[in-house]
C-alpha cells in the first residue's frame, strides 16, 4: 500500500480504539451509578450478589474461628469441677446401692484379682530389689514398690469396672448423705463386695502360688512383709487404715474427674504410689499379701491375719473413705452444705 493509505488507516484504528475506551468508561459509571434506572439493575444485582457473597463467606469464617475457639476451650476442660466431682460420685453410688447382691458380689470378685494382680506386680519389681536395699536406699526400693503395682490394679478397677470395697465406702456415703441409699442397700453394697474382694484376692494368690511364678528375691519380700504386717499393734493398724484410703479415695475421686483414660490414670498414680511408699494399710491389697506370704511359709495362721490386721485395717479404711472424704465434700457441696 502508499505510505498516504497506511497512514490513513493507523489514525483511524487509533480513533477505534479511544472510541472504545471512551464506551467501555462509559458501560461502566452506568452500570454503577445508582440514579441511571432500569438500564443498569441487571449489573447492580450482579455487583449486590457479589456483596452478599462476600458477607456469607465473611460470616462463615467468622463462625468457624468461634467453633475453633469452642474446641479449643473444650479440649482444655478435661476434668469436671470439685462440686460435679460428688455429684458424680453420688450418682455412681446411687447405681451401686441398686446392684443385686450377685451382680456386686462378681464384680467385687474381679476387684479383688484386679488389686491382687497389682500387689504381684509391686512383688515382682520393687519385691526384687535387695541390692537396692542393701545399698541404704530403702527409700527408692518404696518407690518401686509404690509405682509398679497397685496403681496398675486400681487401674483396671476403674477402667473396665469393679466393685472396691474400699472406694465403695466413699461412693455410698455419698450416695446416702444425698438421700440416694439407704443404709440397707449401703450395708448390702459393703459386705458383698468386701466378700468378693476377699475371694479374688485369696484365688489369686493360690494361682500365683501354684504357678511358682514369683522369684526367690519376691519371695523373701512378701514372706517379710507378712510378718511385718501381722506383728502391727491395732491401734497403729487403724490409723494407718485411715491415712491409706484417705489417699485411695481421692486417686478414685481424681479419676472419676478425668474425662478420658490418660487423665484418669494420671489420678490414681500419684496417690496410690504415694500411700505404697509411706507404707500404709490397704486391707484388699492385703487380702493378697498375707496369704501369699502364708502359703510361701510365712508363719502366719489365718486368725492372725485377720485380727492382727484386717479387722483393724478395714475400720480404718471405713473410716477415711465414709467419713473424711465422702463426709468433708458432702459438708461442701451436698445436702449439708445447703
């Protein structure tokens, strides 16, 4: 083409394009302006409908960061409050009152195996340790004692169900305080689950025994620890009752406010180990103790088994559970208090 008709033709793409510029400005203030009428209103539905998309995304980000917010908050509350800790116990108490005879009785049986089996298990580990003791730390090998064992056994009692004679006199002392039991159904409770915890007990200390399971070293330890205990005047026997189950029951008040088994199992070892170490009285853990240490040759007959320790350790742990644990937190947060 000349360069006159190339000329021509660049200007006038160049008018084109401003002309088209000047439009789409145009399309656009009417499109946005609110006074242009109905030309304009499928573009301001458009641009309202964005508006309101962006206010439903913003509200739902916002709702989602409180439900973040809520679980995060519920996460940290793992353990109910002292006040809906007896409720708890008052209520699980109501349930035990209702139990028939068998049904507390069998599971007072597998209470009894379930403590017996911790009280092997504090034998075989901290029972083992006479070089320790040799050495002068009679301190750690209590502490073995304490941790590997008992905690183990309550454990079990709390997680996959039992009927603890001893956490049973907190549970309907509470539960009779609230008007929940009555002293029937509380006396029932008592005696069949001490009987069942006495059977599990005795059977698993035969079946240890048969077994010849327990080392030498163990041996030795419970033989001791029979004696030992047997030879407890009665009054020393209940106070140490008292102090023992004054600690079990609040390792069974810690867990019940556990929320889940981590927290649960946290509760019951502290106190647990600490009554083994201090060296308290736990009449159900006994109930496995003195007849293992008799049918290893301790020389023991069974009335001083009972007399010399499990009368006077039963009082005792009566005692601590009905009346400084279920009684002090019924007097705050009962009926009593009220």
């Amino acid at each position: 083409l000349p360069r006159r008709d190339e000329a021509s033709i660049s200007a006038r793409m160049r008018v084109t394009s401003v002309a088209a510029a000047a439009l789409a400005c145009t399309a656009s203030v009417q499109a946005f302006a609110p006074s242009m009428g109905a030309f304009n209103r499928p573009a301001m539905a458009s641009s309202a409908k964005s508006m309101a998309s962006m206010r439903l995304v913003s509200a739902r980000r916002a709702q989602n960061s409180r439900v973040r917010t809520n679980v995060a908050t519920n996460t940290k509350m793992e353990f109910l409050t002292p006040p809906q800790v007896y409720e708890a116990i008052a209520t699980a108490g109501e349930t035990k009152a209702k139990m028939s005879a068998f049904k507390t009785f069998y599971l007072g049986v597998l209470a009894g195996v379930y403590i017996a089996f911790g009280s092997c298990l504090a034998m075989t580990v901290g029972g083992a340790c006479q070089g320790i003791v040799a050495g002068g730390n009679l301190g750690v090998q209590k502490l073995l004692l304490g941790l590997f064992g008992l905690p183990t056994g309550l454990a079990m009692v709390v997680i996959a169900g039992g009927e603890l004679f001893t956490g049973n006199t907190a549970f309907l002392s509470a539960a009779a305080i609230e008007g929940k039991a009555t002293p029937g159904q509380l006396a029932k409770n008592w005696f069949f689950s001490y009987l069942g915890n006495l059977v599990g007990s005795v059977l698993l200390a035969y079946l240890i025994f048969a077994s010849g399971a327990m080392a030498a070293p163990s041996i030795a330890t419970v033989k001791a620890i029979t004696i030992a205990k047997t030879s407890i005047p009665f009054s020393q026997a209940v106070m140490r009752g008292i102090l023992c189950n004054w600690l079990v029951v609040m390792g069974i008040w810690q867990a019940t406010a556990g929320k889940e088994i981590v927290s649960k199992i946290v509760g019951i070892i502290l106190p647990i180990s600490a009554f083994v170490t201090m060296g308290f009285e736990h009449s159900v853990a006994n109930m496995f103790f003195l007849p293992t240490g008799m049918l290893h040759g301790a020389e023991v007959t069974w009335q001083m088994i009972f007399m010399n320790n499990l009368l006077p350790v039963t009082i005792g742990n009566t005692i601590a559970g009905a009346i400084f644990v279920a009684g002090s937190y019924a007097l705050m947060y009962g009926k009593p208090s009220k």
